[in-house]
C-alpha cells in the first residue's frame, strides 16, 4: 500500500502539532534520554526555520507544537549566519549550499527527520542496540493561531497530568510549561506567543502566568473519553484560583485525545466542508462524509480520521483555510 501524502502549507508560517511514538516497548525514555530529545530539540529548532511553542517528551513518544517559517524570511545573509552558528564561525557554505540550505531547513519532514535520526544513533550506541526507535513516520496535525493553539499546547503539557506522573504540570521537567517554571525558558527556546488577545502584554512573565492560569482551569475538566485519565486535583486548582487566577473553569476544553491526535479534520462546519471537497476525489468511499459536531466544544465539528484516502509518497499542498486544525492523514502510530 502507497504511502499517504503528508499535507503541508506553503508560503505563510503555519504551525504543526507533531507526535511520534517509538517502535519499542515500554517506557524506554528515562530521565537521560528525555534530557537529550531536549538538546535536540533546541539544538535543531536554533538552525531551522521554526519557532517552538511546545513540547512534551514521555517515556514512548513526544509532542512537539511548532511554527515553521517560510524560507523567502531569510536573506542569504541569516541562512550563511545560521549555518557559521551550527557548524563554527570558521565554516561557510558555498553559494551553491545555500538554495539547498533554504530548502531543507523550512522544511519540517527534514527537521523531525533529524531530530529523530540523531536520538536514534544515539539511543542504540548507548544501550548497544542496532535498528529502528521511533514506529513510522510522524504524525502532523496543521494548527489554526488562537484558541485552538491554546488548546493544543494545554493538551500536550497535559499529558504527564494524565499519565499519573505529575499532578502539576509544571512539576514534569520534560514539557514546556516544566522548561518554562523550571528553566525559566533558558536561551528563550520556547516562544510565548500563545495566540490570544488576553496574553497581549509586554512582560514574558505575565504570559507565563496566563497560560499557567489556563493550563490548571481547563487541566482540571475530567476527561470525558477516557475517564481512566488522570486530572488536575480539584484541591490544587482551588489554591491556585486563590492566588491569583480570575477567570471560571471553561468548558471549551475537554482533553479530549482523539480530536488532537486522530481526527481527519477538525474546525468550523465551513472549513471541514470546504477542505474535504479538495480531497473528495481521493476516497474510496461513494457516500458524502458530512461534518459532526463535537460534543462540548462549541463551533467545532469533526470529520472521523480518513483512513480512507488514498494518497502518494508526496507532499499534498492545501491553502491556509479560516478554522481549527487538520490533521496529516496516515497511518496512526
């Protein structure tokens, strides 16, 4: 069976909620291996064209939420001087690299290719193993600025919340909402621009307490898809609320994995509409696939994964579209 093509927007900055899971069993990510996937990342991210919003690394997979940057942003100059950072002010591309180097490094298949490859090499030298680590290729979801993206990035930094590792995320050193209290996002890795009108101000610490607030009111709503998850405590979110939160537990987050990682597409009823009849020709299925509303968020339908389209090895390019998100239809890891 053909390999699916991965949907990418061209020409505008566009961010990707990206999720891979390694072939392995069990929880084979300790504390070091979690500590170098994080030199990785930021090792990686400083010579891509991309701008990190989040992460969270498990002990079988990670989530990252990231911004790739178009390449016609960078002058020649930037991708000489980015190149002079990574491999030493002494090195200089040729005029010849720096076309190649444009491409690749606004490229996010390449850039999670890296990462993922170099964690492998260094993985299996360390535990004296040869092979695949990581199960596939990733997984991608396209990730509309605003609340959407708040809601994912509260999604991923929740994840050690649910798994019963933390009961405040901030706690976990391995997520951004970690990285942000405990390293006090050390060499600004991470940006704070979280999309929303209400987190437009000037301090960085005030955004960080924004989103802090957020994160602990929407981490406390009980998982409705699988009640087995853990929350954040009631009693942790009360004392929170005392000291300094103000607004009321929102209902428009309800940690629902599925719509984050396996939807087909997720947004308003006109932007599942209008993206689906692009693909319409792709499907095996003869019926009409209509959006669905999803139940406890507001204004959001949902197509079901499309386990059925039938795509190429290539890249499929779609406009940027007014709505939630959709996600990089393949085979689920």
């Amino acid at each position: 069976m053909p390999r699916l093509a991965r949907m990418i927007v061209n020409g505008e900055p566009t961010i990707y909620h990206v999720m891979s899971r390694t072939v392995l069993d069990g929880f084979v990510l300790g504390d070091i291996e979690k500590e170098y996937m994080l030199k990785l990342l930021k090792q990686f991210s400083a010579v891509y064209f991309t701008e990190v919003l989040g992460f969270c690394i498990m002990g079988n997979h990670f989530h990252l939420l990231v911004k790739m940057i178009p390449d016609d942003e960078y002058s020649d100059d930037e991708i000489i001087m980015q190149y002079q950072g990574y491999y030493g002010k002494e090195n200089k591309p040729t005029i010849g690299q720096v076309p190649q180097l444009r491409l690749k490094w606004s490229s996010l298949s390449e850039y999670v290719k890296d990462i993922k490859q170099t964690f492998t090499r260094f993985y299996n030298k360390r535990h004296g193993r040869r092979g695949y680590f990581w199960g596939d290729r990733f997984k991608s979801v396209i990730v509309e600025e605003g609340e959407t993206l708040i809601n994912c990035l509260a999604y991923i930094d929740l994840n050690p919340v649910r798994a019963g590792i933390v009961e405040r995320p901030e706690d976990y050193r391995w997520n951004s909402l970690g990285y942000h209290i405990q390293a006090r996002n050390k060499d600004g890795f991470l940006s704070t621009d979280f999309g929303l009108k209400q987190f437009n101000v000037k301090s960085e610490k005030e955004k960080v307490r924004l989103y802090r607030e957020y994160i602990y009111e929407t981490g406390a709503i009980t998982n409705g898809d699988t009640p087995y998850a853990k929350t954040i405590p009631e009693k942790i979110v009360t004392e929170e609320r005392k000291v300094n939160f103000k607004i009321s537990r929102t209902d428009r987050f309800l940690s629902r994995t599925r719509y984050f990682t396996d939807s087909g597409i997720i947004g308003s009823k006109e932007y599942v509409s209008d993206t689906y009849r692009q693909f319409k020709h792709l499907f095996q299925s003869k019926h009409e696939k209509k959006p669905k509303s999803v139940k406890g968020l507001d204004g959001v339908f949902s197509l079901k994964r499309l386990s059925e389209f039938i795509g190429s090895s290539r890249n499929s390019v779609i406009p940027r579209y007014k709505g939630t998100f959709l996600l990089d239809i393949r085979n689920c890891l």
